[in-house]
C-alpha cells in the first residue's frame, strides 16, 4: 500500500479521536449526562475513561 495514503489514513483517524477527546474534556458534564441518561453505572468514571481513552489513543497512533 502507498505510504502516503497510510500516512493520511492514519493523520485523519488521529484528528478524528483527538478533537473529540479534547471537545468530551472540555465538556466533561454534558459527556457525563449523556452517559447518565443511557443508565450505564458510574457516568462520572465512564465519561473520565472516554476522553482518557480517545486522547490517549491519538498520542499512541502519533508515537506509534
């Protein structure tokens, strides 16, 4: 496969998770009401582990 286009695949995914974690962080209340309001256990614990999750899967894609 080209390199190129798995360098872009991968910058787009990396994007992708990045600002949404950033935008979950920012918005931690409203992450964790939406969790609240599906009736899954611990909302505050879960919406933690989500940006944890999606900002540190970005940094491992970045530094491989």
């Amino acid at each position: 496969m080209n390199p190129a286009a798995m360098t872009l695949g991968r910058f787009l995914l990396v994007l992708f998770f990045l600002i949404e974690g950033a935008n979950r962080a920012m918005d931690l209340s409203g992450t964790t009401s939406v969790i609240a309001s599906k009736g899954l256990p611990q909302p505050h614990v879960l919406a933690a582990l989500t940006v944890l999750v999606e900002i540190g899967a970005s940094l491992l894609l970045i530094f491989n």
